[in-house]
C-alpha cells in the first residue's frame, strides 16, 4: 500500500533520485562481492542480504512502518499518479494484492484489490479479474456475503468466468442460500456436466434443502398445532367462566404462563376430551415450603389430591400431623385481602366455579395447615391488603 508523499517531485528531483538509485545499485552489488570473497559470506544467505536492499526486497513496508528515503522514492515512483497511468496504478496495487495473498495477509488483499478497483480501469475482463481476486481474498477471512456479491460482479462483467461462479456457489451454500447454490451449479454444469465438485455440491445440498424443508414442515404443524390447543383451552376457560385476576388473560398467552420456574412449561391446558389441567401450588406455610403439580386434572376431588399429595409422609413433618383427614386446605383471594375455607369433597372444577376464586400467574395455589393447629391460625389472622389497596401504596 502506498505511503503519504511528503511532497510532489519535480522533474530535477526525479533524475537527481533515479541517479543515486544507479549509484546505490553499484555500490551495493560492489559490497556483495566484497562480503562473498573477503567475509567467506555464507552461500545460503544470499538471498537474505540482497532482500536489505529496496531493488530487491519482497516484504511490503508493513502499515505505519516508517520508510528509508530510498524506499520512500521508490513508492513515490510506483504509486504517483502523474508517472502512472491509472491502468498502471491499479495494476501496482493488484500487484500488491497478489503479494499479500501469496503470504496469506488477506485483509491486507482485500484493501489492495479495492485500491485497484478504485481506477475504475474501463477493460471489464480486467475489472472482473479484480472484483474476482477480492471475492477470494473475502471468501479466505470468511466474508462469505461479500465474496459472493464480488463473484457475481465478476461474472457479470465476464459471463463465462468459472471460477467466479463456482465461489458464488460455495459462498451460497455457506450463507444457506440453497436455491441460488443449486441454480449456480446446475450453470456450471451446463458447460462442464462432469465437474466433480459442482456435482457433489448438488448433491449435498439438494439433501440439506430437503431437511430443511422437512423441518419447516413439521415446525409449521407443531406451531399450528399449538395454536389450536391454546383456542381450544380458551374455549374452555370461557365456558367454564373462570375468573383471572388479569383482565386480558384470555387474550394475552403470556398471562396465562406460569411464572414459576418448576411449571414455567406447563401452561393451563385442555386434553382431547376438554378436560382442563392446570399447574398447581401447594403451600405449606408452617414450613414456609411448597410443593408442585404440573398438570392437575380439574376432575380430580381435593380429598383425591390430599391423598395423593400424603401417600408417602411430609418430609418436614416430625410430629406427623399432615394426615389427609386432618388438614384444611385454603385459597387466597388477593383481589379483597381475604382467604376462604375449601370444602375438600369438591373437585378442582367446581372450586374455580366459586365466586372468589381467581387465578393469578396462570398458577392454582393453595395453602394446606393442620386443623386447629397454632399455625393454622396465624395463618388466618394474617393482615392481608387488598389487591388494589396494595398497589395504590
């Protein structure tokens, strides 16, 4: 890349400059000649002391990199656009691109190519050449969109360039856009039918596009089929009129999500006969611990859950008081502050029925003590703020 000139040189300059660049040429040759016979200089390092010199050097000056006054004429005389044509200055650069790709300095390329390309040379082939080179250069960084917009320049500037095609092909696959790799190798193929690599390319995409369109499918129907069960269970959440403490639950899914984390994926739900199941909590505020249903049939009686619940002995519970006949279960209307006695023979549906219940996350929570237990009467004289109150405060 061409450093900044510190000024134009005049004409005197240029041939004071190419005179010492003659005079340092023989005076360096003179010096390697010197260092071969009187120094003994080592045969295999040739190579390395003739690249010191400017003339002969193959490492471009690195970005910043301060230059010799030799060195620093030598770019004034490459990239000045009064000694150049811009044919030859976008060729110096696309020189420089060749370079930088030969010693796998991609970017260093891509900058280089886009250099060139900035002459805007009129020859289109040569245009397409460049446009080309950059797209490899994009391609080697994985710049896959940009390698391929610079293929199809180059292709439009060169129809029958192939190499150029088939980047647009391996850069469509990568960017998952199967239709256009499948179009490109099937153009590719047109011309040359047995190219090994365009056919297999098909081959694995047309597999990979099928997948995908498999995967669509069966995702189509899974989304498809939740939607109908989420209308099928508002459907039945408005026949059965149960009450929610969110006014929109029965428009806004997220307000029938659970919040808490062990039932955050059981959602209220009704199985294919209509039969409600719901996710649950039961709370045990003398342990101030709980536990959890995910999917708690509408059908089943309190006393049928409390069996179930105590099949096996609370773990918490020492003294054994939690025995399915001897517990009250509540329910806690936090709209008016207030907790209301559930009659244990009802099942799950017809507690909802009752006129101040409501739900509220989407969550069945209820609240299980001894009877007559201290704990069950602390529980009961808790001071409870009504919802709207509360929110005011």
């Amino acid at each position: 890349m061409s450093s900044s000139r510190k000024h134009a040189m005049s004409d005197q300059e240029r041939l004071e400059l190419a005179a010492k660049l003659d005079k340092d040429l023989d005076q360096f040759i003179g010096s390697l000649e010197k260092k071969r016979y009187t120094e003994g200089w080592p045969e295999d390092r040739w190579e390395e002391e003739m690249a010191k010199h400017p003339f002969f050097s193959r490492k471009a000056p690195e970005p910043g990199e301060e230059l010799s006054p030799l060195m620093e004429g030598l770019q004034q005389l490459k990239y000045d656009p009064e000694e150049n044509t811009a044919q030859e200055l976008a060729e110096a650069y696309k020189d420089d691109g060749k370079f930088y790709m030969q010693h796998k300095q991609f970017r260093m390329a891509v900058l280089s190519y886009t250099e060139a390309l900035n002459f805007k040379v009129s020859d289109a082939e040569y245009r397409a050449v460049l446009y080309n080179n950059r797209s490899a250069a994009n391609f080697f960084i994985k710049n896959y969109r940009s390698a391929m917009l610079d293929a199809q320049k180059a292709i439009k500037l060169k129809p029958n360039y192939s190499k150029a095609r088939w980047r647009v092909a391996q850069c469509a696959s990568l960017l998952d856009k199967l239709e256009l790799c499948v179009e490109t190798c099937d153009e590719i193929l047109k011309n040359e039918p047995m190219n090994t690599q365009a056919l297999e390319l098909r081959k694995i995409v047309l597999s990979k596009k099928a997948k995908t369109e498999r995967d669509a499918r069966k995702a189509s129907q899974i989304h498809r089929k939740k939607i109908d069960e989420l209308e099928k269970t508002r459907e039945q959440l408005r026949q059965r009129g149960v009450k929610f403490e969110e006014k929109d639950a029965l428009t806004n899914e997220e307000r029938l999500k659970p919040k808490l984390l062990p039932l955050e994926n059981f959602m209220v739900k009704a199985d294919s006969n209509g039969v409600l199941h719901w996710p649950t909590v039961f709370c045990y505020p003398q342990f101030l611990s709980t536990d959890f249903q995910q999917q708690l049939s509408e059908e089943c009686t309190m006393e049928e859950v409390l069996l179930n619940l105590f099949e096996q002995p609370l773990e918490l519970d020492e003294d054994s008081t939690y025995v399915p006949h001897k517990l009250n279960v509540y329910y806690e209307n936090r709209i008016a502050g207030s907790v209301r006695k559930i009659d244990v023979r009802k099942t799950i549906k017809e507690i909802l029925k009752e006129k101040t219940f409501f739900v509220y996350d989407g969550t069945l929570t209820f609240f299980i003590l001894p009877k007559g237990s201290i704990h069950e009467t602390e529980f009961l004289n808790q001071k409870r703020i009504p919802l709207r109150l509360a929110e005011g405060l």
